[in-house]
C-alpha cells in the first residue's frame, strides 16, 4: 500500500502566467463584452483551493478570453449541484464520479462531460498510533465521514464491499471535511475519518502524526467530474467546450508553476477562500494542488472508462444503486470539441 506523502516542493508558475491574466483586456483575441455569453458554474462546497482552477480562471479573466461571462457560485454539496444543473440553473457543476452515478440511478438526465482529478482526491485518515491500514482494520470502529449518505460514506461501503465486510460491521459519525476532525481521532471518538486529500496535506504539514492513503487503492473510482444535464449538453454543446478549454488553460497556469503567490493572490482578491485563514494564506495547499492538476493537463481532462466500470460494480456489490441497463454516465463530446 503506498501511503500518502507530504510534497514540500514549491510548484511556481512564471511571471508570464500573471501576465496573461493581466493582459488580457489588450489582447485582440478577446470577445467584446456584448458577444460574451453568460453561464454559471457551481462549485461542490463553497471556494476553497481545491477549485482553484475555476476560481483562477474567473480571476485572472482566463474565461473572458473564451468568450464567456462566467459565474462561479459556492455551492453546498453534491445533491444541490445536481439539482442546479438538472433544472438548468447551473450548467457545469463539479461533483465525484461516486455521486453522479448513485445521481443518475434515481434520475439518468445528467452526465459528466470531463475530469479534472483523474483519481478520487479522498483520503482514509488515522493516527500512526493506531493505525486503520486497511478496510479489515475499520471491523467494530467508528469512521467519520464528511456527510450522511454522501460521497465519503459511498465510498466506505465500497470499500467494505469490496473486501467482503458487511457495511454494519463498521459505524459511522458525521466530522465534515477538515484537519480539525484529527482531535476526534485523539480523543478517541473515531479510528480514522474520510476526507479530501488537501486535509491529509494539511494535517501532514503541521506533523500531525497521520497516516493516509487514498480510497482509490481499494475502490477505483472517477475523481472529480464536471457536469452538466444532457439536455444542456445538446442545447449548449459549444459553450461547454469552451468552458473546459478554459478550465485547461487555467491548468496549465497553475501546474506550470515558478511562483503561485501571483495566482493566490488573484483568488483571494476575489473570492474568500478557506485556507486564507492559515498563517500561510494557503500557499503550500496551492502548491500541492498545482501538483494534482498536472495528469488533467496531460490527459487533457479526459476520464478514464475503466475508472467508471470499476465504481459502477463495487456500487452495485455495496447496495448503494440498482443494476442499471444504462450505464452512459459520461459522454466525451463537448471535450473532444474543445480538443479536436
């Protein structure tokens, strides 16, 4: 099992990333301001680094340059985030793989159209003192989880599934989605808790005594999708495609870092983030995340099918969805137009 490590090096993106942001009102290849087109994008939980590349993309006028008027709403969870681009309210939201697919078991009328984290960005959190090294070890624990029936608890019981452990075996307290969930752990409340990998970093850069390895190794699943309905995608195919080129501009920005404070700072000029409360308003999740985003550029924002099938058995295995004789959770059209 390869455990999560803690990456100290910096990801700097060159005075010429700023610039781009900063030119952009001279540059010719900019749409004027009546042809731009309004769309909104809703976020899975308010903003926070791990969006960065939208939120940057908005900040430093890289949608603009796209021909898009874009809003960036802090959503509030996976349910809201369907429910907003189902009812056309958003058109690209950001969710798990995990989550659209339990989604599109009760209501087929969404699809994902790209993938920004090509593995689950969720993390099995304990202490070296005691640690939950495998799904085996949670049999009669307590495993905190950032929601009820949400993507962490999904994920639980795909793990269990997937090593034959019956789902009851294992209890179950809501911590949400922080490095403050850690104490629970020391006062003995929970064995270990589920939560994204930007937490796991956090923890680890303060040497809190943690270990941490992702679901992914256990339950293979889509990471972080963008969605959006099918009858959207039909209606606006090329308005998505321009969104997600875009959003891989942003990418490269960040991935291509020689100095992320520039792109910090262009966030935080608008946006509160979270982890502006740190003592270091964030820089080294920034730094991290810089990392995370370099396979999406590569890949450009491409997902994987095998990703799919894989999440799409344990699921049904773990009782969390029906079989489904329609299993088109993903449809590559609008990215395949963004990058003919």
């Amino acid at each position: 099992m390869s455990t999560f490590e803690l990456n100290r090096r910096n990801f700097l993106i060159g005075a010429q990333a700023l610039a781009v942001g900063a030119a952009l009102p001279a540059m010719p290849g900019i749409a004027r301001a009546q042809d731009m087109v309004k769309m909104t994008y809703l976020t899975p939980f308010g903003y926070i680094i791990g969006f960065s590349e939208a939120l940057y993309a908005d900040s430093a006028g890289i949608f603009k340059k796209h021909g898009l008027d874009v809003t960036v709403e802090g959503g509030r969870g996976s349910s809201m985030a369907v429910q907003q681009v189902t009812a056309g309210n958003a058109l690209v939201s950001r969710t798990g793989g995990t989550d659209l697919i339990k989604a599109y078991a009760r209501d087929p009328s969404i699809v994902a159209v790209g993938e920004i984290y090509q593995r689950d960005l969720f993390y099995v959190i304990s202490s070296k003192d005691a640690p939950i090294a495998k799904p085996e070890d949670m049999a009669g624990k307590t495993i905190g989880i950032v929601s009820a029936a949400g993507a962490t608890e999904n994920l639980l019981d795909m793990m269990l599934a997937a090593r034959d452990i019956p789902k009851d075996e294992v209890k179950r307290e809501v911590v949400g989605n922080a490095p403050a969930a850690f104490q629970l752990i020391k006062q003995g409340r929970i064995s270990a808790f589920i939560a994204t990998n930007d937490t796991a970093f956090q923890l680890q850069s303060t040497n809190e005594p943690v270990l941490a390895w992702s679901t992914d190794e256990i339950a293979r699943c889509p990471g972080q999708v963008y969605m959006t309905s099918k009858a959207q995608l039909a209606e606006k195919k090329d308005v998505i495609a321009k969104f997600l080129a875009a959003i891989y501009e942003s990418v490269g920005a960040i991935a291509g870092a020689t100095d992320v404070a520039p792109i910090l700072a262009s966030m935080n000029d608008k946006y509160q983030l979270a982890e502006a409360a740190r003592d270091d308003k964030g820089l080294a999740v920034l730094q991290y995340a810089a990392k995370n985003l370099k396979r999406a550029e590569t890949e450009k924002l491409k997902s994987n099918a095998e990703a799919w099938t894989s999440a799409y058995g344990l699921m049904v295995k773990a009782g969390l969805i029906p079989e489904l004789a329609d299993q088109n959770f993903y449809d590559d059209s609008a990215r395949l137009l963004a990058f003919p």
